[in-house]
C-alpha cells in the first residue's frame, strides 16, 4: 500500500514537474517565437544567398588496348623479354591509372591551363538562368580590365578547387567508371566533363603512341642484326604487335575510355537544400530559446533566494 501511494506521488510530482514547465515556457511565450522566428529568418536568408549548383555525371568503360596486342600483355611480354628486351611487367589494370591521371596535379593544372578555366573556377560566385552565363564577383575579378582584383589565385588553389567538385569513381561490380562535376553551370558541369575524357584519352592514346614507335624503332634494329632465325620469330612477333597498337591508336577516338552513357546538362540543383536549411534552422532557434528561457529562470530563482 506504501509502495503504490509512494508510486502515485512520483507521478504526481512528475506531472506538476511538466506543467510547471509547460505554464514557464508559457509564460515567456513571445521571447521563445521571437527567438525561433530570428532563426527561422536567418535560416531563410542563408539559404537564399547560396548558389544553386548542378552535378553533371558521365559514365565510361575502360578499354583495354594493351589486350589486343600490347608489348604489355601477358604473352607477348613473355617473348620480348625472351628477346632480350625490357619491358613492364603483368597487364595491370590501366583504368586506375587513367583515374588516378584525371586525379593528379598536372593533369588538372593543364587542364585549366588549356582551356582558361581560371576565371570561371576561381572569380565566379553564381549562374545566370536567363542568359545561361557565369556570374563573375567584380570583388574577385575585373572582366572589363580583365585583372585580379585579389591576388591571382595560385596552382595550388586552382588544384585544391577542382579536386573539391571532380568526383570519379569506379564500380567493383561492373568496372564501369563515373566522371562527375558540381558546379554552378550545369553547362560547363556537362562541358568540362567532356573535355576530361577527350583528354585523358589523348594523353593515354600518346603514351602509348611514343611507347609503341620507340619499341618498333628498337625491334627492327635488333631484327637488322640478328642472324638466328628464331630470333628473328620472336622478335618479328613482337614488332607485329607494337605496329597494331599504333594503327589502334591512330583511328580509335575513344581510345582508352568509352562512353557509355554520356554526361548531360542537368536541369534540376544539386545543392543547396533550402527546406532542410530551414527547418533545421528553426529547430535550433526553438531549442536555444527554451535553453534561454530555462536559464533565465534559474538566474531569477538564485536571486530571490
């Protein structure tokens, strides 16, 4: 009987607890809405003043010249260093090469290079719809006098910049690899990512070109001077192979990465989300103002005692 009158004053004493809580918040009802309507309204102006950004996306397929006849290859490998000539080692998996050169300094600083990509990636802040044209910050970047009114940002922005909006990736499950880009054009997000796969395939297409001339110039200098007929097997075998990957690599466009499902101007943002800004916005405003409320009351309850 004890225990259960014991039970009943505890929930009693829990329910006064909660509307003694609840007449507070009441009470100071203006300052909480006022709080949580500043917050509400700061929330709803920074999410106005971010940039719309769109993400353009590319899907690709690595195309495995060394496959058809590459000095690389496993087989053919194994003859010419039976030749007596020195090669790299296993086929390997060009694919996280082409990623990781897409990935690198050199690549992103020459690609902004060659396509004077400074302005558009280090002064723009916004994307007109209407005109469908960068927004350039005249605080950034003078267009008329075509100058930096801040300092010219250096290699090391420019790399760290692109890096932030490049995404690539490759499936483990289909190998295919996807090229992305946010930015505030989806234009230019579309565009770049074009650009990037012409180019990585230009860049693969030469190395192997220089590769493959260099070894047929060697192979028909060892042929010239060979007397043994097997050698010769070997050697011509081998040079055979080199001359195909230079006629793939003079008539193949796409010559290390196809396109699967071309990259595409989207037309819906990516970011920012400007219902979750605000909502969790409002919610930290009605938080702070109940936390606000609660301490003041504390602070009155000290002073009076």
């Amino acid at each position: 009987m004890k225990e259960t009158q014991i039970l009943n004053n505890d929930s009693s004493s829990e329910v006064m607890d909660l509307f003694s809580l609840f007449n507070l918040f009441w009470k100071h009802k203006l300052l909480i809405i006022f709080i949580t309507a500043s917050f509400a309204l700061a929330s709803v102006l920074y999410s106005l003043s971010i940039p719309n950004t769109y993400t353009s996306k590319g899907l690709v397929a690595h195309f495995d010249n060394n496959s058809s006849g590459s000095i690389n290859s496993s087989g053919l490998s194994s003859l010419a260093q039976f030749a007596g000539i020195s090669v790299k080692g296993g086929s390997g998996d060009r694919s996280e090469l082409a990623m990781e050169i897409v990935k690198s300094r050199k690549f992103i600083e020459n690609f902004v290079q060659k396509y004077n990509l400074l302005v558009p990636l280090m002064a723009a802040n916004d994307w007109d719809r209407a005109t469908r044209k960068l927004i350039i910050n005249p605080a950034i970047y003078d267009e008329e006098a075509k100058t930096w009114i801040s300092k010219r940002p250096s290699s090391v922005q420019v790399y760290n910049h692109f890096s932030s909006i490049l995404s690539i990736s490759k499936s483990k499950i289909t190998g295919f690899i996807t090229i992305s880009i946010e930015y505030f054009s989806p234009d230019l997000a579309k565009e770049w990512i074009d650009l990037i796969i012409a180019d990585i395939n230009i860049a693969m297409k030469e190395q192997d070109l220089k590769e493959a001339e260099s070894a047929v110039s060697y192979l028909q200098d060892k042929l010239s001077i060979t007397r043994l007929q097997s050698m010769k097997e070997v050697l011509s075998r081998v040079m055979q192979s080199q001359i195909q990957v230079v006629m793939l690599a003079e008539v193949k466009e796409e010559y290390m990465l196809q396109t699967i499902d071309p990259a595409f101007v989207p037309e819906q943002k990516t970011k920012p989300n400007r219902a979750f800004i605000c909502l969790v916005g409002t919610l930290i405003g009605g938080i702070l103002s109940l936390i606000i409320v609660l301490i003041v009351s504390f602070l009155n309850s000290l002073k009076e005692e």
